[in-house]
C-alpha cells in the first residue's frame, strides 16, 4: 500500500494524515506478525509450514469449516485461502472432506500434525502477550483501547463495501 500524504486542502490534513498513518502501520504490522511467526518456525526447525498457513491453522482451531466461512469470518481474502488449504491437507495437517449437503463444499480440519503447529502460535502468541503486559508496553486497558478502534474502523469499511452492491 503507497499512501501518499498528497491530501485535498478541503480535508482536515490533521486528521487524514493520522488515518494514513494508521493505515500503514496496520500494514506493517500484519507483515511483521507474518515475519515474527516465521521466525519463530525457522528457530524450531519448521520449515515446511510458512507464516500464512499457521495462522490459518491457528485461526481454524479446533474447528471444522470450508473455506468459504474462513473468509466470512474475516480471517482471509481472495483464492490464497482454497489454495493454502490445498496444500496444507497434501502436507498433512489438515484433514478434509467432502460437505454432504452442498457437495462443492469441501470441509477441513485439523490434523494431530496440524494441531502442533496451532499450539506453536498460540505459545508464541500466549508468551507476547505475557511479555507485552510485564514490560509495561501496553496493559488490558491499552489493548481494550486498541480492539474497540479497531472493531470501529472494521465495522466502518464494512459498510462502506455493502453500499457499493
């Protein structure tokens, strides 16, 4: 994403800059927790899962779901989902299975070998929060904050692809 701070003198410059630079920041974030996840998999000696495919594990859980309710979810977008999906059951961590209802449905969950990889994020995600809170870098208050202005932004954009259709 290129924001540009070429902003219209109508528009607050204040405000929209603050905007842009949020946006950015999310940006960078969302590529630093992929880089953070692949990390943490090359320490261990994980190498072939990479960072998009254990978050989905992580994301999928204990669950059983089509890639369809992944993206409804929210948790992913475009056909990187039905392909990451494809792989991960070729490689075994995934199990799946043919919907008995909607037979184009293919429904998937994990394996033994996924639910490993699920427990590596969720370690590693259990052992930041731990940090972030003991270090003082953000408390329950600070991260309580953070999700409400972020759920606002989501809901926001939300509406704003409804009114488009």
């Amino acid at each position: 994403m290129s924001l540009h701070t070429n902003v219209s003198p109508v528009a607050d410059r204040g405000f929209m800059q603050g905007y842009l630079d949020t946006l950015a920041l999310v940006e960078r974030l969302h590529r630093l927790l992929l880089d953070v996840i692949k990390d943490e998999f090359e320490r261990l000696g994980v190498l072939d899962v990479n960072a998009v495919q254990a978050l989905l594990l992580f994301n999928i859980g204990n669950n059983e779901v089509t890639a369809g309710e992944l993206k409804t979810r929210g948790y992913y977008q475009g056909s990187n989902v039905s392909y990451n999906l494809k792989k991960l059951v070729e490689m075994g961590y995934m199990h799946h299975q043919r919907c008995e209802i909607d037979r184009r449905a293919v429904r998937v969950r994990l394996t033994a070998k996924g639910r490993a990889i699920r427990d590596i994020v969720a370690a590693l995600f259990e052992r930041h929060a731990k940090g972030l809170e003991s270090r003082g870098v953000l408390g329950a208050d600070g991260m309580d904050q953070i999700t409400t202005a972020l759920g606002r932004v989501e809901r926001y954009w939300s509406e704003q692809i409804r009114y488009i259709y």
